[in-house]
C-alpha cells in the first residue's frame, strides 16, 4: 500500500491511509507562505478527520503569505512603519514610545505565535495582561490588528482585525495591579458634563502664591513667576518650559500689539539626550497660538513687568554664554527641564512646603523581567498631587471667563483647546444654568383660568 492518492481532502489538507511501514493516517498540506505541510494524525480516521479540519481552519485564517510572521516580527514592523494607521500620519517620538511599551506589554510570551494563529481567546489573554482596567483598555487600543490588515501583503485578516471591533468586552485584569487613586470623588449636578472643571479643581490665588514662593525657594527667582504665569497665560507644562526670551513681548509685536506670549513649540516628551531633532515638537494638535499676558495677575502679582525682568536676566545669561537659548525657565544645567526630574526634584517637594494637597498610596504590581521573562510582585510608595501642575490651567479658564468675561470662542483661541465643545462642556456648561430658569419660573403662579 502507498500513500500516492489521498483517501480523503478536507479543505486545503489531504489525509492519507496509514501504511506498512507507518500505520498512521498522514495529514499534508500547503502553508500560506508555500512551504509543505507534513504530521501524523493517528491510527483512527476518524481522528484523523478531525484533526485535518482543525487544521483547515487554522489554514482558511490566513491572510496571505505573510500570515505565518510570528507577532513579534509584525510588532517590529509596526515600529519601522512608524504611521498611525487611523490618520496615516507619521508618529510622534512620544507616540512611538507609547505604543512600544503598550504593544510590548500585550506580545510578552507570545512573540513566536504566527499571525494566522491569533484568534479572540489570545487577543483576551494577551490584553489581559494588566493590573487595572485601565491599562487593559490601553492594551486593547495598542493592538496592531488594523495595521496588520491593511499592510500589504496583510498579515491578519478581515475576520481577525473585528476580534477587538468597537465596544469590545474588556477581559479582567490578569495581573496584579493598584489602580492610582482618583484625585477628587465629587457629584455631579444635573445637566453638569463629566470633565466639567469646578472652582476647587483649580489652584486658588493664596496657593498660587505659596507655591511660587516655594519654588523661588528651590530653583531662585523664576520660581515666583512660573505658576502665575501658568495660571494666567494657560501654558501646558511642556509649552511653558520651554519658553525663551524671544517668545516674549511684553510691549506687543507686528503679528499683535497687545501684550502676549508665542507658544510655537512644546518639550516633546518621547525625545532623548543627544537626538538630532532636538526635544522641540509642535504643541498639542499642532496648534501654535498667542496667549495673553495680563499686566497683574488674578492674585495681585505683577505679572507683565516680573515676566520683563528675567525676560532681560535671560538675554544676559545668554550674552555670557551660561543660558544659550535664554530660556525663560531653565533647569540647573540651563537646558530644557525633563518631566520626570522637575516633578521629583522640585514640583513635588514645592507643593509639600506650600501646603498643597499630596496623597501618598501604595502600588502593588506585577512586574516584568526581560532576563527571566517572567512576572514578579513588588510593591512601592508613590505620591498623587491632587492638584497637578495642570490645574493652573485650569486657573487660567476661569480667570479668562470669570475676570475677563472671555466668551467659548475666545477660550479656544487663547488656551489651544481642540474645539469650542471642549470648553463649553468644561467650562461654561455648569448645569445650574437650567435649574435657576425653571426655578425663576415656578417662583410664581402662572396666571391661568382655575375655573
């Protein structure tokens, strides 16, 4: 007997009759990439039958010949490819460096798993792969399932990429993880957005001033003035520390005549030491703007002539070499702040001595060892600002609204926000609105026949 015929096909996969020399049934097969398939599948056929439309299946996922490419290879391709694929625009240093480390999480233990065998129990496991809910809907939005698809040759297909469609169930977390806790529990008036911002998300002028003289305290005489320009100009931490002497004027300029400030650059927060770009990007959105710059601040400060001041001390720190880019707000080393050190070695500190509210909590979690690839339990002491360095941004809204009279339109010219939804819901849409008419309405009987 010989296997030259098979005795059964099953899609893409022949089976063959055991023989002398062998008494198994033989499974043969063509992989999507064009290489030959060949495995034992048992003394029974019926077995054997089975197995071959498992494997069939298995075969019909295939996209195409690239269906085979293990998931860490796609992943790298991923990154070489560097465009998100929902804009087809090219990525940010900050954005590669999210979905590295999001995208890596999900592959850990499954780099080696072939594209065509990545089905929606993996997709659960691999995205379970957190401590919070949270980070299992960021894992869930790394996937490269899109990409995957719509590079050609396409490594997953259209059935896969629909495995984490919109509105996916979320597994639960598979690891051990401390979510961070909320800064403020609050209610919610009815008719109020969920991001409305209230007076108490917002620094007030007393805290404003001792944070600024904190700072002053720790960094020397910019440190008054970083927060009250924060909270009356609008700047995001990354625009502000960035600002050099010539994104300053005071006394206006030809683009307008009114006192402002030139936000065309924030600190990119994916850039490293030495890249040949620098660690400039444009701002949030790719918005550059004008923002104001008010003579006195809302807590009484002199904003405009102290902002004159050390506008002029940085001119001549940069004459003497020691400030080449006259930053406004430089570190110690008279370069560009990282995030992570100002917050440590300065922020945080600063709002300890100002009284401002931090909150200490325990994280546990789970963490991954590239050496031993396996996950280990540590625990760690961190600390929650209650009032971020944002809120001053947040400051800065309501003074515009509540000082300035600043209309939605106007908000989103001055403070870069994405659209005026963004501020109307934030900002202006309190809920108290709707419930002062209808009561102003009720305050009186409606003059109607009761007859």
């Amino acid at each position: 007997m010989t296997r030259r015929d098979p005795v059964e096909t099953v899609g893409g996969v022949r089976v063959y009759a055991p023989t002398p020399r062998c008494r198994s049934y033989r499974l043969r097969w063509t992989e999507p990439d064009g290489t030959p398939g060949d495995t034992t599948a048992g003394r029974d056929r019926g077995t054997a039958l089975t197995k071959a439309t498992t494997l069939d299946r298995r075969l019909s996922r295939a996209a195409g010949p690239t269906a085979l490419t293990p998931l860490g290879q796609v992943f790298t391709a991923y990154l070489a490819h560097g465009i998100i694929p929902y804009t087809d625009r090219p990525w940010r240093a900050s954005t590669r460096i999210q979905i590295e480390d999001n995208l890596g999480r999900t592959l850990r233990g499954h780099e080696t798993v072939p594209a065509l065998d990545l089905d929606r129990a993996l997709c659960d496991r691999m995205r379970a792969q957190a401590g919070t809910p949270t980070m299992v809907r960021i894992n869930t939005t790394a996937f490269v399932l899109l990409w995957g698809y719509r590079h050609s040759p396409s490594y997953f297909t259209a059935g896969q990429v629909e495995y984490l469609s919109p509105g996916v169930v979320m597994p639960r977390p598979a690891l051990a993880g401390t979510p961070a806790p909320r800064r403020r529990v609050r209610t919610r008036r009815v008719g109020q957005a969920a991001d409305y911002v209230e007076d108490e998300d917002a620094p007030s002028a007393a805290q404003v001033v001792a944070l600024g003289e904190a700072l002053e305290q720790l960094v020397g005489p910019w440190g008054r003035l970083a927060p009250e320009l924060a909270a009356n100009a609008g700047p995001r931490w990354g625009e502000q520390f960035q600002l050099t002497a010539d994104d300053a004027h005071p006394d206006g300029c030809r683009e307008a005549a009114a006192p402002h400030l030139h936000i065309d650059w924030q600190i990119d927060s994916g850039a490293h030491i030495g890249d040949p770009g620098g660690r400039r990007c444009p701002p949030k959105g790719d918005k550059t703007r004008i923002a104001p710059l008010s003579a006195e601040s809302f807590t009484g400060f002199p904003l405009r002539g102290r902002l004159l001041a050390r506008v002029e001390a940085a001119r001549a720190e940069q004459l003497s070499g020691l400030n080449p880019a006259a930053l406004l707000f430089p570190s110690p080393r008279y370069v560009l702040w990282w995030h992570s050190a100002f917050s440590a070695d300065v922020l945080i500190p600063a709002m300890r001595t100002a009284g401002w509210p931090l909150r200490e909590w325990t994280e546990v979690h789970d963490v991954w060892h590239a050496s031993t690839r396996r996950y280990s339990r540590e625990t760690r002491t961190r600390t929650l600002t209650v009032l971020s360095w944002h809120s001053h941004r947040h400051r800065f809204a309501r003074v515009a609204i509540d000082l300035y009279r600043a209309d939605p339109g106007v908000l989103m010219a001055l403070g870069g926000w994405e659209n005026e939804a963004t501020v109307l819901n934030r900002y202006y849409r309190s809920g108290a609105e709707h419930t002062l008419r209808g009561l102003a309405r009720f305050a009186n009987r409606p003059d109607v026949d009761r007859h």
